[in-house]
C-alpha cells in the first residue's frame, strides 16, 4: 500500500510534469502557496466548473446565473459582518515563531480549550489567541487613505445578495429560485498549504436559493440530494470517502439553522471540501438594513411580503480539482518498466489518471504506428476531424507506442485511436480504452459520433 505523503508526492510532481498544477512565479523563485494551472489543469478545472454550470444553472428552470466584481461596494462587508467577524483565531509560537490557527491545533489534539496546547513543531509555548481577519485590504482609486478601503471579496455570495432586488424586479421568476455564480475569491488564510487545497486565491461555485422561510427545511433536503448527485454522479467519488458531517448546534454561525460540511478522504485527512447552510433570512435582513431598500418578496398570490430564507450550497472549485485528482490517480507500484517522461525508464511507478471521461482534459488521442507510408497524413486528418467537431484531442506520433498510451494515461485521455496499414485498407482505426483495455475497431468516419455517443 503507498502511503499518504508518497501519493500526494507522486501526484504533485505528476502534475508539474504533465502540465496540470504548476508552482507559481517559479522563475522568481516561487510565490509561498501560490499556484498555476497549466494546460491541462487549466482544462480539467474548467470542465468542472462547466458540469457544474450546465447541472445547477441550465439544466434547471428555478436557476439564473450572474457574474459579479471581487471588489465591490466595501458596505456590503459590513453588512454581511465580515468586516467585524471574518476572521480566524492565530496563535504563534513563542520559540520558533511558527503561526498556527488555534482550532485547528484544538481538533487535533481533540481539546476545547488552548490551555496545554504547545507548539507542534518544537513545543514552545504559545502566544494568546489573536484574531485576524482574513479579508485582503486594498484602495480604489489615486489616494490611499480610509475613504477609498475596499476589499477583495472573501467569497462570491456577496454578489447573489446585491443582484437580488434586480433579479426580484426583472426576471419574472417564482419562489423559490436561485442565483449562481462561480468566480474567484481571496483570503488571506493564516496556514495556506496542501497544494491546492488551502490556497489565498481560489476559485468558487456558490449558489443563494431563495425560498419561503416555511419551505427551507425541504430545500435543505433538496440541495443535500444535489450536493450528493453531484459528488456521485459527475466527480464519480467512492461514496467511502466522502462524509457529509452534520455541524452540531454550538459549533453553527449563529444565524444558521442548519449546516452540513462535505468532507472529503484526502491523502492528508478528512477535510471539508463543500459546505452546505440554511443562512435563514440573515443575509438579506443585513443587506436591506445597511442599504435601506425593501429587499423583501411580494407574493402576488397571498399578498404577503416577506425576507425569504437562504439556502446557500458552496462548492470550493479548486478544492475539487484536488479531490478529483486524488480520486481517480492509479498508482502501479508494481510496474515501472516505462519510463515517466515517455523516454528512459526510471523507477517511478505507472500511472493512470482515470478520470471520468467528462472531465478529462483531452478526450481522445490520435496515434499512428508509423509516420511514413501516409499514415500520418491520415492521422492528423483524423484529428483534425475530430477537433473541428469540438472535441479536444491531441496528436502524437513520437515514440513508442507503448511510451504514447502511457503518456496519455497519465493525462487520463479515456480514449487512443492507433492507425496502422489496415486503416489505409479499410478505413477502420484501433479504440484502446484507457480503463478497459480492450481494443475495438471502429470506422474513422464514426469516430466523432463514437466519441459523443460515450460521452453523452
Ligand atoms: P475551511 O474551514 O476549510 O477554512 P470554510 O468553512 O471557511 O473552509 P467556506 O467559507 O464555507 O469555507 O467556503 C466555501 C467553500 O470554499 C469551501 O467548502 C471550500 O471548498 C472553498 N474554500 C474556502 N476557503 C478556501 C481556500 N482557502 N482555498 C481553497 N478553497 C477554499
């Protein structure tokens, strides 16, 4: 069995290698927790967040979708009481000066208290709890002084809750209904690490459902059964590795009636990868304050107007680009006869990045036996094909074929078409299935709807 640091060691320098996740600013010597995606990285995460869009905002008649600044009107921080509360406890070290967050050090000593708890690196003792907000300061416009503060937004919510009365007035839907976005955020996290799991920048899918404060409890339900549609059926996590813990009454914001945290079984333990709260009216009771516009819903049947509650299920991005990733990497342990790099061999173990065929950053590859003979021209005619029907696919002719499938496995291309003589014969290509392995041949003019036909 490969244990938890190897894997995360192997899967992040297989992520360098292969182009998914890069170490930002690298030519400057680094920037501490920072990140690039590379080309395939970029694509994965992007194919998530388009499932995502399609799923929740598409696919629904209650869903409308909005785009909204990271830097908006600072009020709406004060409103939302992050100016004053979004902040995490720190504690340092008195000896070597490390920074903790104190719950953090709390649950894992299983303590209530601070009281005993030393520094986990060298036992020093440690300063009193500060706390520190997390919000990144920054001004707008040519003066730096109090008037122009704003701040990059900690979340994307906030934008949901400006665009309400507009959406309210204009869009001519009926409770209850939501609004989506999916866009960066920023923290100034105390202890960012763990790849892409902590990071000061990220990336979110959030979505406010508005619904009569009597119907919450059943939307809550509802957005559960979607949370887990979404975690079964389109990231494809073992059901064993996820855990949908239930935030108990002491531990809630006080405005919520009910939490639930969706943690996932990373290499470095359980750890929240979405949450999921019923914010009850809390939000737009602030934000109707603070801006002093009646924020609340006519209901044209009852003539009643009131605050509708908030179910608000938060899906960190980045945070499942990393799960996916854990999920689905294959390691062989046993098999390190190829070499990683697609040329000499070395002793890393094989590979195979089993993606769900959706989410894949490239979907098919196009790999000839030989260049010569018009094989060649043949395959890129092939790939050209089946790029200009929309569907990523890579070329390769380079290298052994053996060396090539590895390659693609490692990028976790579900599907290789290999051409050789008979395709110039009978106009037939060889499909290899990455998780399958088997071999079936298929007419190249069937390819583009043999591929959309798998993926649909
Ligand atoms: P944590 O307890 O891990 O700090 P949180 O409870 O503060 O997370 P929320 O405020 O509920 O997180 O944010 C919603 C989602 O945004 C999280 O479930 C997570 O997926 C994502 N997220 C939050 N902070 C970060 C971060 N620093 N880096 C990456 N993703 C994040």
């Amino acid at each position: 069995m490969i244990s938890p640091d190897k894997k995360m060691d192997l899967l992040m320098s297989l992520c360098k290698r292969r182009g998914f996740v890069y170490a930002d600013s690298d030519i400057y010597g680094g920037f501490a927790n920072a990140w690039d995606y590379g080309p395939y990285g970029t694509e994965l995460k992007n194919n998530i967040r388009d499932a995502w869009w399609k799923r929740f905002v598409h696919g629904r008649e209650d869903m409308v979708g909005v785009d909204t600044p990271v830097v908006q009107n600072p009020k709406i921080w004060e409103a939302s009481g992050h100016l004053a509360t979004f902040s995490d406890p720190l504690v340092d070290c008195k000896k070597c000066r490390r920074r903790f967050r104190a719950d953090h050090l709390m649950e894992a000593a299983g303590a209530t208290v601070m009281s005993n708890i030393k520094c986990t690196a060298c036992a020093g003792d440690l300063t009193e709890i500060k706390n520190f907000n997390l919000m990144f300061k920054t001004f707008v416009g040519v003066t730096e002084d109090t008037s122009s503060v704003a701040y990059l937004r900690p979340e994307t919510a906030a934008g949901m809750f400006t665009t309400w009365k507009d959406i309210r007035d204009g869009m001519r839907k009926k409770l209850p209904f939501g609004i989506a976005q999916v866009g960066k955020a920023f923290r100034n996290e105390i202890t960012p690490g763990q790849f892409i799991f902590r990071t000061r920048e990220f990336e979110q899918m959030e979505i406010e459902y508005f619904v009569k404060p009597d119907d919450s409890e059943r939307a809550f339900e509802v957005w559960l059964n979607e949370m887990k549609g979404w975690v079964n059926d389109v990231l494809k996590l073992d059901p064993s590795h996820v855990v949908y813990h239930e935030i108990a009454d002491a531990d809630r914001a006080f405005y919520s009636k009910r939490t639930i945290d969706v943690e996932y079984h990373y290499p470095f333990g359980q750890k929240e990868l979405y949450g999921l709260a019923n914010r009850t009216d809390y939000d737009l009771s602030q934000h109707q304050k603070f801006s002093n516009e009646d924020l609340r819903w006519f209901d044209a049947e009852t003539g009643e107007r009131y605050l509708p509650y908030v179910i608000e299920p938060s899906w960190g991005l980045s945070r499942t680009v990393l799960a996916v990733l854990c999920e689905h990497l294959d390691i062989d342990e046993a098999d390190t006869s190829v070499g990683a790099h697609g040329d000499a061999p070395t002793t890393e173990p094989r590979m195979v990045l089993r993606l769900p065929p959706r989410l894949a950053p490239v979907k098919a590859a196009v790999l000839p036996l030989q260049k010569k003979d018009g094989l060649s021209e043949l395959g890129r005619e092939l790939a050209q094909k089946i790029r200009s029907a929309g569907i990523v696919v890579e070329y390769d002719e380079s290298g052994s074929i053996g060396k090539r499938y590895r390659r693609q496995d490692e990028i976790g291309t579900p599907w290789c078409f290999t051409l050789d003589y008979t395709s110039k014969e009978d106009g037939t290509v060889t499909v290899r299935d990455r998780d399958a392995m088997t071999q079936e041949r298929v007419k190249m003019d069937e390819i583009v709807a043999w591929i959309n036909n798998k993926l649909s």
